[in-house]
C-alpha cells in the first residue's frame, strides 16, 4: 500500500523481519547522507524536501514496530497509541498485549493517540495520566482516520463519493489490528445495515475465505432483498487485489482514508512537523 501511494517519489519501502538488514541494504545499494554534516542537514529540513528528490541517497529510516529493536540506535521515537484498546489488560505477552512494560515509554521523544475521536474525554483525561505518570514531559498528540473516497477494486482508477453508499447493505471484510475502527467509520456514512467479516490480522485471503464471504453476502441478499456490498481497507485490497474480484457480480469497494491530526490542548499538526524539525536540529549539533 505504501508502495502505491508513495509510487514516483523519493521514499524507498523496504520490507523484512530484520528491519536492520533490510536498511543495510538499501545503505549498500542507494547509498546514504549523514544528518549530522551541516549540508545534508539542510537537504533533509521538513520545509526543503524539495532539495532532496532527485537524490538517491538515504537520509532518514522510519522503522514501522521499531522500538522494540533494542539493538538499533534510535534518534527518535514515536509511539503509536490505539485509543480504543489502549494497553489492553496491561499485561506482557503472552497474557496481555504488551510487548515492554509501560516504563518503557519514558524512552518515547513523543505520544500519539490514535482513533481519538473514536474515545471519550475522560477516556483520553485517563489514557494522558497513564501517560504522564511514567513521563510527564512527554508530548501528546491525537489523530484520526478520516474515510475520503471509495474505488472499486475492478477499477483503481474509479473515485466513488462516501455517499455513494447512503443506505446501502454493506459488509465489512477485513484483516487488520483495529477493525473496530473501520466498521465505526462505514456505519457513519448513512448505510441501511452494516455487517462485519474479521480476520486476524496480516490475514491472506485464500479461496475459503471468498467461499466464506460470498455466503454471507447470499445471507444478506435473501435478507434484505437487494444486494449488499463489500468494503475492504486499502491495506487489504494491496494484499492481493485479484482473490477479491472473484467475490463478482457482488460488488466490492475500497475504502480510502488518511491520517489527521486533531487540535486538542494546543497540539497541532503543525506542531508535530516543527517537534521533528526541532529533532533534526539537534542532530546537526
């Protein structure tokens, strides 16, 4: 997914279980530029990016699930919070969810607070003070996944308004960490009836799981007497978009959507970009 959206640009997408080695690679093959040198610093400012497109070179990796890798140095590191579940039980693997007690946040250069608009004020009052106790200094910011558009999976190219689907049987089928969040998103767009298919996440859809699909959706039909549609996430169509269209003469859309930054005690999007300039900065000195 991040491939196609970041398709042209200067982003490389490396992809491994040993996040190290994959970034050794692209060291190997693209070569790199130091931040620290006062003119790659320049080349690598949030606000001059442009400078720095026609370069093959690394300057900066984001490792996704990355601050567990002890043995990597970090320069910084942002913890992604899901408002929903927050740390679950609080408990280590395997009894809860958590891979680090929650000290380990006082390592954390900043907070973020997913599908906080998904949570309720004292919910996010609390999830802070959990936060503050271990560091209080630490930065908060909250976010959201705002749906945009549809397209249909026979047709990348399609752009389908959210309420092209106003009043319309669905049926959420996913595969990802946080489904809750997906279906609150369609059930608020004005469909008739939302259903719901979850699998596990990282899950690929094998031919079963079309048959699985499709008898759901003869359910609903024989239910409802019109025909229901599917909505996936992108991340589940670029997984593989072509099992997908074997769900036919049933419909099956995409859902596109982006992160926002929402503007809750002076916590901005704007700030955000300037606490990883600041961090940029401080790696020159």
């Amino acid at each position: 997914m991040l491939g196609r959206h970041l398709l042209g640009g200067p982003a490389k997408i490396g992809v491994g279980a040993n996040r190290a080695a994959v970034a050794a690679a692209y060291f190997e093959k693209y070569g790199y530029v130091d931040p620290r040198s006062s003119t790659s610093y320049q080349r690598l400012r949030l606000n001059k990016v442009e400078s720095h497109l026609n370069s093959e070179k690394v300057g900066a990796v984001i490792l996704d699930d990355g601050m567990q890798h002890w043995s990597l140095h970090h320069d910084l590191e942002v913890v992604m919070v899901n408002g929903l579940v927050l740390w679950g039980c609080c408990h280590l693997l395997p009894l809860g969810p958590l891979r680090e007690p929650l000290t380990a946040l006082k390592r954390a250069d900043v907070a973020v607070i997913h599908h906080a608009d998904m949570v309720s004020e004292q919910g996010l009052k609390d999830a802070e003070l959990m936060i503050r106790e271990v560091k209080e200094s630490l930065p908060i910011f909250y976010t959201r996944m705002t749906p945009l558009n549809f397209f249909e999976v026979s047709n990348i190219n399609s752009k389908l308004p959210l309420g092209a689907l106003c009043n319309a049987i669905i049926l959420c089928v996913s595969a990802i960490g946080s489904a809750n969040a997906f279906v609150n998103a369609i059930e608020k767009i004005g469909a008739s009836f939302v259903d719901r298919l979850n699998f596990s996440d990282h899950h690929i859809f094998q031919a079963r799981d079309v048959d699985l699909i499709r008898r759901r959706l003869e359910e609903l039909e024989d239910k409802f007497g019109s025909k229901p549609v599917v909505v996936v996430t992108e991340k589940d169509y670029d997984r593989d978009a072509e099992i997908l269209k074997g769900l036919y003469p049933f419909k099956v859309l995409v859902l596109c959507s982006a992160l926002q930054f929402l503007s809750q005690k002076g916590c901005t999007e704007k700030g955000f970009k300037k606490l990883l300039e600041e961090s940029l900065r401080k790696l020159k000195a």
